[in-house]
C-alpha cells in the first residue's frame, strides 16, 4: 500500500497502558505548529467532567454489544479499551456509529488521532467484499475484489494542476495493478490513455514512483482527457464503477480581464480551474459578449475570483452575482415544422412532425441523464421511412442545441422529450443540416405552446440561533419567501431552525442575520432543487432578460 499509517511507538504504549481507570490528555505544542504533542494526566478541573463523559461512551458501546452489555451491568470497570476499541470498530462498519475527533487541521492538532482512528476504526479494503461496477459492454453487474491479480479498476477522484509536472489525476485503485508508461481505458470517453508518470503525494510534494497496486492511491500524469469521476480499466475487461454526481451550478459571475496581459491568461487559468472543480463552470454568453462563471454559492466564486488573481496572476473585474434559472416544458404539443431554402442552385428541404414536451419519469430515472451523458429524450416513432434513420443525428443535434437558450429568458431547459412520428424528404435537398435547422426552427414555434416556465433554485438553509431571537430570524425568512421545516432545540439555549428558501432572496443574508441577532447566530447552506418561480417574480426575470437583450 502506497499509504499506510503507522502507530508512533508512544501511542502504542499509551493504547496499551489506557485502561478504563487510566484516563490520559494529549497536549500538542505550538512551538512547532502542532506537529508533535505530549501525553499528560487528566487536568483536575476537568476530570469530573472527563469522567462523566467517559462513562457514557463506555454505555453506548455496550448497547451494542451483547457481550459488553453483560460485562457493563456485572463491572462497568472490567471493560477494557482492546474490547472498546472492537466494539466501536464494528459499530462503525456498521454504520451505527459516526466517529467525531477534535482538533484543527489549521493548527495540525488533533490531525495525530485523526489518523490513527482512521485505522482503528475504518474499514480497510479487504474488510469489502468488493467494488460494484457494470460492464459497458453487457451492461450487466461485475465485482471487482481487492486484489492484484483482478482486472485493474481505479477512479480518478480529483484533478489537480501543478506548475511542475502538469496536470494530476488522483486516482484510487479498487483493482489489480499497473505500471508507469502503461496505458488505460477511460470509459467515459472510450479512449485509451497513456499514463506516462506516476506519484506517490505527500501534501504539496510528490514522489514518482514506478507502479500502483489495489488499495492505493496515487497520482497519474499524462492524461489527454480526464474528469473528476472518470473510470479507468483494463482495456480488454471494461468496467464502469459509480462516480460522484455533481449538482448543477446555481449563482453566476460576469467576469472580464483588467488589461490585455490579462485576457491573454485568463482562458487558461479557467480551463485549469474547471478541471479542478466539476461545480465551476465557465460560458461565453454571445448575446452580451460576457464570459461568466457559475457555482454553488457567493463565497465558491468569491474563492475563484481570489484563486485567478493569487495563483494565475490574473486581475478581472467582477459584474453583480446573479442566480442561475432553468427552464422547463410543462405541456406536450404536437407540430408539423417545413424548412424550404432555395439560393441558386442547391437547396434545403426538411419537413417533420414531432411531439414535444416534458421528459417521461422514466427517462429522469436513468442513468444517461443522471450522469449527464443525455439530457433529451428523442423517441422515433417513423414508420415506412419517411425520414431515413441517417438524419436522426441532425435532429437530435438540432433540439439538443435549443435546450441551452430556453424560450422565456434564455436560460438552460434541463430535459425535455421529442418524439418524431411523421416527415418528408427531397431527393436532392435534403440533407443533415436542413434537418438540423428544421428542428431549431420547430423548437421555436412548439415550445411556445408547452407552458414554458421559469424554474428558480431553492436552498436548503439552517440557523443556529439563540432562542430570543428565533422570532426575528423566521420573520426575516418569511420576507425572503422562507418555508420553514422545522425547529430542534441545541444546547446552551440555541434553536436549530431550518427552512427552504429561494437563492434570489439569499444575497447578503449573513450580514443580515448578523444584524439581528446581534452576530450570535451562525447559518449553513446548500442547494436543494429547483421550482418554478411565482408569477410576478418569473415576469420580473424575463423582463430583465428581455430589456438586457434590447440594449445589447
């Protein structure tokens, strides 16, 4: 294993000497910021306490296991950290409990114990039977175990840039072995890829080393195409393994270069940013010549922002946040759309007769448009072909295109189904681009009549705040088209309050929140899904969009 934490030889005394009446303390020094530490007795001032709490972990580890529940109730005392230690390690294989450490990563105190849990109590691969995936090929179910001689399955987890050697892929090997200068299945994008340099990470350093084995994790350079979540295999034994699935942006960023020094770099250092992060996105924005980036949240653009100008050196002048809104077919109509261009000699001639509307459930379910592979449901219903099957990639092409810029403000349609039962062709002007603009052209005129409306995202916000001022708090979010969900009491006299509110009414919410609870509060948020907009509010949108296309 290229990562393996090893037990420094004082903690191995101290978790054989810790028993339950030898209660110890770990004191990191600041000195060296927190990389070493000195294990000292419990301080009297807080041995009580220490005590207290002790005895009520000892008590929910014995609730769960029937052995130690007998040795509980005979001598709490006769349990021994060998059997704690079991215990908890199962209980957390079992996912009935979740282990939570102190310390701060900032200072690298605590990061000591974090590591050896780590070992104590996570499973480690041959603890799973192994890593489900499907074939491509049979779309069936495969196992690949953790071991060398399985087929080689790895996914790459992360992509970092480094100014040194390029572009690394992280990457977790769950099967089998390989070599530096090997090549690999990326199944994807279905192409082989060469694999010129592997690394073995420490922090910000690396070390090449010449192979990787199941159960590690490395670092591979040479890559022409990678994303994060991508599967990389055995060509002759294609697997795809689960990847990670990343919401949609919600929030974007008009952005544009100080000086002309800046533009130069500034395609470069997001194309390396978007790599990085699959919830960052960049578009060019034609109809008002803007580049904008999109994210989760004000402060992942602001991080960006800072990013461009601290590591790529690039100054950028920022425009308003504005929310990411989708837009959606609500009613299904069918629609008869004839493209006829004559210009000299040679034409263009494309009749077709489609359905339109919102997607089938079905469709939503699939793993095509969850992984993003597809986002439109084209159903070819032809008969006698009155459309040669050699066009359908032009149609689909053509709706696909239309789905970026929606017919009530321009914004993403995120699914939508067509279904093609009838056309016409012409024996000489017909032909894959006449069918391409046809279906633009028939996107147009049909989604008018498909109830078109605007879909606004919620997020999903909890406040910690104390109790007086939980009136206010849920005053303000009702101002902000708020729906609560609920309230949980927490200690020290605070209310957890959460609700759902659109991300339109979230800007400057924390100073807000500040300025009514005096800055006790503190709140967390993150995206939800996406509704459509009330009237007035969608009216108020499309009117914007409209005039910002009016003055352009």
């Amino acid at each position: 294993m290229l990562f393996r934490f090893k037990f420094r030889s004082e903690q191995k005394k101290i978790q054989r000497s810790c028993r339950p009446d030898h209660n110890i303390a770990m004191v990191w020094n600041d000195e060296d910021q927190g990389m070493t530490y000195k294990v000292i007795d419990i301080p009297a001032d807080i041995a009580d306490t220490v005590k207290e709490y002790r005895a009520k972990l000892i008590e929910a580890v014995a609730e769960y296991d029937v052995e130690l529940m007998e040795k509980f109730f005979e001598d709490p005392d006769s349990i021994t950290v060998p059997e704690i230690n079991a215990a908890v390690r199962a209980a957390v294989m079992d996912l009935a409990f979740t282990p939570v450490m102190c310390g701060s990563a900032f200072k690298n105190k605590g990061v000591q114990a974090v590591l050896d849990a780590v070992c104590a109590f996570l499973p480690c691969p041959l603890d799973v039977e192994g890593i489900t995936g499907v074939n491509p090929k049979t779309e069936k179910e495969e196992i690949r175990k953790p071991s060398v001689t399985e087929p080689f399955a790895a996914l790459a987890f992360k992509i970092a840039t480094d100014p040194y050697v390029g572009r690394l892929a992280f990457m977790r090997v769950y099967s089998g072995g390989l070599d530096a200068g090997s090549y690999v299945l990326n199944t994807r994008s279905n192409n082989k890829e060469r694999i010129s340099r592997l690394y073995q990470m420490h922090a910000n350093k690396q070390n090449a080393i010449d192979r990787v084995e199941a159960g590690d994790i490395a670092a591979g350079v040479g890559f022409k195409d990678i994303r994060t979540g991508d599967t990389l295999c055995d060509e002759s034994h294609p697997i795809v393994l689960e990847s990670m699935v990343f919401p949609e942006p919600v929030i974007g960023l008009a952005i544009e270069p100080k000086t002309q020094k800046d533009l130069d770099k500034l395609g470069m250092a997001l194309n390396k940013l978007s790599e990085e992060d699959p919830t960052f996105r960049v578009k060019y924005d034609e109809e008002t010549n803007q580049t904008v980036i999109s994210g989760m949240g004000e402060l992942h653009l602001e991080i960006i922002v800072d990013r461009l100008r601290r590591e790529f050196k690039v100054e950028v002048n920022e425009g308003a946040p504005q929310v990411n809104y989708k837009e959606a077919l609500t009613a299904s109509v069918e629609h008869t759309e004839r493209l006829k261009k004559q210009s000299g000699g040679s034409g263009l001639f494309a009749q077709m007769s489609f359905e339109l509307g919102p997607a089938d459930e079905k469709f939503l379910e699939s793993e095509d448009f969850k992984s993003g592979k597809t986002k439109l449901q084209f159903v070819n219903d032809i008969f006698g072909g009155s459309v040669p099957k050699e066009y359908f990639a032009s149609i689909v092409k053509g709706f696909t295109s239309m789905m970026d810029n929606g017919i009530l403000a321009g914004y993403h349609i995120d699914s939508m189904k067509v279904r093609l039962y009838d056309g016409q062709t012409h024996a000489v002007d017909s032909k894959p681009l006449a069918f391409e603009l046809c279906a633009k052209e028939g996107f147009k005129e049909a989604s008018k009549k498909c109830n078109p409306v605007l879909l606004e995202p919620i997020m999903k916000l909890e406040v910690v705040s104390p109790d007086e001022y939980v009136g206010s708090v849920i005053g303000d979010l009702n101002r902000r088209r708020g729906l609560p969900k609920g309230q949980e009491s927490r200690s020290g006299g605070a209310v957890a309050i959460s609700a759902e509110v659109p991300l339109a009414e979230m800007f400057g919410y924390v100073t807000q929140l500040r300025t009514i609870t005096s800055g006790r509060a503190s709140s967390s948020m993150e995206f939800s899904h996406f509704s459509p907009a009330p009237k007035g509010i969608a009216d108020a949108v499309i009117e914007k969009a409209k005039g910002a296309k009016l003055e352009k």
